[in-house]
C-alpha cells in the first residue's frame, strides 16, 4: 500500500503540471496559433525555511522536516520557457515508504497562452479535473472562488479513497503577469489541508493614495 501511495502522489502531482496538457479551445486551434510564450513568473528562492517570490508578493513556510524536491520536478518540465515548477515540498522523501499519505505542497506556474481560449482561472480546473480524475481522484465540488490576501483565487477540492486511508487533494489557480499560477496541497485529511493552505500569504494590494 505504502508504494501505491507515493506512486500516485508523485504521478498526481506530475501530471498535474509536467503532463502534455489538454488544450482548452482545442478545437479552434490553427497551425498558425501563435506558440505559448515564456511564462513571467520567477522562480523565487528559499531563505530561512521560508519560499519568497517577489515577482508574486508571495510567501510560503517550509514545515520542520520537510523535504525540498523542488531542483528534481523543475528537471522534469519539459520547456522551462513555458512552465516550470517553483516550490514542491514533502513531508517525507517520496521514495521513502510509509503507511500513511505523504502530504505535499507542489506551486506551479505555466504560460496562460499555452491554453487557446483560456480567459479565467475557473477555466483551467477543465484540464486540471481531467488529469486529476484519471488518477483516481473525485471532485467534491464545484471550482469556487477562494481569495486569498485579496488575491483572486479559484480553488477546487478532490479526493481519493485507498482502502481505509483517503487521500485529499486541493489545487488553487490565478492567472497573473500572462501566466497561470497553480497551488496544490495533499494530505490525509481536509483539515491538514486547510492549514496548510492557511500557510499562504501574498503581500496586501496596495491602495491607491486620495489626493
């Protein structure tokens, strides 16, 4: 069981981001669409246990004992210029066997013209719920809106049942700067996720100043 898990936590989370990706609006598509350009997000840093990407205002702690696989999946990605992997972390090393789900936080950032028609984040949870139900996963609901810091954010909840250990899945989207951000958490229950999507934080959107 313990091997299933970490299978397909790690094919879960690469498909997610580093799979060929069902365009949206496929149909419509020419061979002279322009080619997706190069995603705008930098790749951000580590520095005292904590993920900072200024490009995004953005911020994420790295829990006590986790494990940085970011460098690995960044390798994966097929065209850095499109997408690339900007945080994954794991509670333990992936190839380590255990019995219980290994909980992880993979942030991803692919060009929005990589995806013909796509105008708002809720539209990329059709891609995403494709890949993630063929993995095994089911959806709880509807994508909704989630913001985050003032952030608009989408987010939608899945999950997957492996004998008596359940699997929870929850990925959050925005599209920002040309590019579609994505968060996604996993973890053994809907309440370790909910804090560890409590853990993010962007910086407050700055007011206008009154003349």
């Amino acid at each position: 069981m313990a091997c299933d898990l970490r299978l397909v936590l790690l094919a879960t989370v690469l498909a997610l981001f580093l799979a060929a990706r069902p365009a949206l609006g496929q149909q419509s598509r020419s061979p002279a669409t322009t080619p997706p350009t190069a995603a705008t997000i930098e790749p951000g840093e580590v520095v005292n246990s904590t993920y900072h990407n200024t490009s995004i205002g953005f911020r994420y702690p790295i829990p006590v004992g986790w494990v940085d696989r970011t460098a690995e999946m960044r390798e994966a990605a097929t065209d850095h210029q499109k997408e690339n992997v900007l945080l994954a972390i794991f509670e333990r090393p992936p190839e380590a066997a255990g019995e219980t789900v290994n909980s992880a936080v993979v942030i991803a950032v692919e060009a929005a013209s990589a995806y013909p028609g796509l105008k708002t984040a809720a539209q990329y949870f059709g891609p995403v719920t494709e890949l993630t139900t063929a993995k095994g996963f089911t959806p709880i609901a509807e994508p909704y809106e989630f913001p985050v810091d003032g952030r608009p954010i989408v987010r939608r909840d899945f999950q997957r049942t492996m004998g008596s250990i359940t699997m929870h899945q929850s990925t959050l989207a925005m599209l920002t700067k040309g590019s579609i951000l994505s968060f996604t958490f996993l973890g053994g229950s809907y309440d370790e996720i909910t804090a560890m999507v409590e853990q993010m934080a962007f910086e407050r959107p700055k007011k206008p100043a009154h003349k």
